[in-house]
C-alpha cells in the first residue's frame, strides 16, 4: 500500500476497526446486562415484590444500547467506506511511479513511412463522409459524435472481426445490460474512485457503465463456481460512457476522447494459481487483434501509481497514430486477483471451504480509439484508406474513398 501511496489510510482504518471492535463488544455486554435484568424483572413479579427498581435499571440499560448500537452502525459504516477506498495490491514486478513511470516491455512493427504529409483522423473521416462532429455538438454537447457511412461499414467489420478472434479463444460473446445498481460499481471497484465519471439516472438506482467489465463481473455476483468449470470467459459488446471528469482540455478534436464509445471487452473467471498466466494470455490476444490490423504498436507495463483501485497489474497496448504523431492508448488489460471476487463474493468451493476467484479483464477492441488508429496508419494521399484484409473478410470494402462531388 504504501508503493500505491495510501499506506496513512491503513492507520486510520485501523482506529476505526479498533473502535468498531470495542464498541461491538460493549453492545453485546450490554445486550446480555439486558437480558439479566429482564429475568430480574420476571422474578420480582413471580415473588409478588415491587419491581419498579429493576425497570428502571432495564430502561436505562435500555437507553445505553440504543445509543451504543446507533453508533457501532455509524463506525461500521465509517470504516466500511475507508476499506472501501482501498485499491488492491500490486504486483512486486510492476513499476513504481506515476503516469511518466510505466516501462516499455516491447515495440511490435514498424512506424508507417508516408510520402506525405499524414492526416488526423478528423481530416480522413471528414473527407470520406464519415464523421459529422457539428451536428452532434449542438443536439449533445461536446465529445459526441456521428459516425456515418463508411466508418459505419468499416466499425460492423472491426467488431465482427474481434468477436470472431476472441470467440477462437473461448471467450464466449455477450451483449450485456449497461445499466447496473449501485451495488455492482461497488463491487467490481468502481465506486467510490471513479465516480466522477460515472453516468447516473436521476429518478433510478442505475448508472450507465463505463466498460462491460461491471456486468461482466456480475454473472459471478454471490455465486460459488465449480473450480473444474474455469476458466469462465466472457466477451462483452457493449455501448460505453464516460463523463470524463478531469479531462478538460484534452483530446477535445475527434472521437478520441468521447463520452459514449464502444468496446468489445474480454473477462475471465479463473483460479487463483492460474491468474497470471490468463494475464498473459489476454495480453496475447490483443496482441493478435492488433497485428492483424496492421497497427505499430508498444506493450507498456503500467505503474502503479497510475493503475485503477481494482488491478494488481495492468498492461497498455499502444499504437503509433501518424496524426498526431506519438503512441496513445488503445487497449489494457488488468488482473484484479481477488479484489472485484471478494467483493462480488463470487467463490469456488474446495471440500467443505471456499475461497475467491480471481477476475481479469482486457479490452479487445476500444472501437472509436482502433478507427482513429486504422485511418492513420492506412491513409493514402488521395484521402482514401486502403483497409486490411482482416477486415475485409469480416465484411468492410477493400478501399475507403471520398466522395464523388
């Protein structure tokens, strides 16, 4: 914890733990004095003697714990939401540091030559009748969208394409709800860290998700698995959202950085002795995705302090866009151990005792973010976009091309 920058908070969930306990203890001290002086009361009735003395001696018994229970609630709760507050542990492997800390675990391809000056992604939509920001500005507000026409055709072949490689793996496709409780951005860490960006409806206990990752987890909400059923795989399709709290000022052209996008994301359910090795092989598959369309890419081990409360380890895929000429990010993958399990209380049973699963999860395709990558890295100068063969085969056209006007 203290790699992760929160070791003063164990201190204080302590103290109140310690409070807790003490006061725990005096509740059910005074539970039993109550249950005594009742039997006291019933006794000096069944002698015929005056029990008034005994009543009030109850009443203020009485008194004490109602006052010692609303309190051991209110510490419960105290020390619930700093237990809460506490991100996982980390991996002894991964880098200490921040954001500018994370190491480069390898380098795939090589950067796209153009002959030209290359274009940003805005540039190319705009140009192949694909992207119409304005509109959605003024019905939306800022970081939406429409995609239309060709980016359309080439989005339905991208995702077509991913489910196909990750079904391959046994992941098992899944549209599921994006709208979930309270209770499942609780569990799988979300809340409290990350609620500023969180989507909430005004008349409902329901939030919009930011990644599938939250119903995903959920299928193993209070649920005891057959530890020969895992790994359980899961790959969720689903529409996103983001408010992107903190982002003013960045990446505020295009579709990079938007509130509502789509992704494809992979999760696991695993044993625990098996969760770094299903790392890996997540890491792997999106490896795959991204080479078989043609993305320069780097494999970055990301710091720890710059990692989500959930995960233990995390690592970035990030491919070179031309446009703006440097790496950004376009997918992760994180194993959270037993963090989200624990919280789901999602078990396996091994003889008469249980013990958590370990979760993992891994974007297969961020749509948006792979869109921006495929115009960049595959532009010609005429302002068309030759399209990769993987994507042709799940059923984009060969070439992009501009308008006739």
């Amino acid at each position: 914890m203290a790699r992760r920058g929160v070791a003063d908070s164990l201190d204080e969930v302590r103290e109140v733990d310690a409070d807790a306990r003490r006061l725990r203890t005096a509740v059910e001290d005074l539970r039993a004095e109550r249950g005594r002086a009742s039997k006291a009361i019933g006794q000096a009735k069944r002698e015929g003697r005056d029990s008034s003395a005994e009543e009030a001696a109850a009443r203020e018994l009485g008194d004490r714990l109602a006052r010692d229970e609303e309190r051991l609630r209110e510490v419960d709760a105290q020390r619930d939401a700093l237990l809460a507050a506490l991100p996982n542990l980390s991996h002894p492997d991964a880098p200490d540091g921040g954001e500018e800390d994370s190491a480069v675990v390898r380098t795939v391809g090589a950067k796209p030559e153009f002959a030209f000056d290359p274009r940003d992604h805005v540039a190319i939509a705009e140009g192949l009748g694909g992207l119409e920001i304005e509109q959605a500005t003024k019905i939306s507000g800022a970081r939406f969208a429409y995609l239309m026409g060709p980016l359309v055709r080439l989005q339905l072949a991208l995702v077509n394409h991913v489910v196909g490689v990750v079904e391959s793996h046994g992941f098992t496709p899944v549209v599921p709800p994006v709208l979930v409780r309270e209770d499942a951005m609780y569990s799988t860490g979300f809340f409290p860290t990350d609620r500023s960006n969180i989507y909430a409806l005004a008349d409902d206990d329901l939030f919009l998700v930011g990644t599938s990752e939250v119903p995903l987890a959920g299928l193993g909400y209070d649920r005891i698995m057959d530890p020969d059923a895992l790994p359980l795989r899961y790959a969720g399709m689903s529409t996103c959202f983001r408010r992107e709290a903190g982002a003013a000022g960045r990446d505020t052209g295009g579709i990079f950085r938007v509130h509502q996008f789509d992704k494809v994301e992979m999760f696991s359910f695993c044993r625990p002795e098996d969760s770094e090795a299903e790392h890996a092989r997540i890491l792997a598959i999106e490896e795959e995705i991204l080479g078989s369309l043609g993305l320069h890419y780097r494999v970055m081990d990301i710091a720890i302090g710059d990692l989500g409360a959930p995960a233990y380890r995390k690592f970035d895929l990030e491919a070179w866009l031309p446009g703006q000429g440097r790496y950004r990010e376009l997918t992760s993958c994180s194993n959270c151990t037993d963090y989200q399990a624990r919280r789901l209380d999602c078990r396996i049973k091994e003889g008469k005792a249980t013990r958590p699963v370990h979760t993992l999860n891994g974007t297969a395709t961020a749509v948006g973010r792979t869109l921006i990558a495929l115009l960049e890295t595959h532009q010609r100068e005429d302002g068309s976009v030759v399209v990769p063969d993987a994507l042709q085969a799940a059923g984009a056209p060969p070439l992009l091309t501009p308008p006739v006007r």
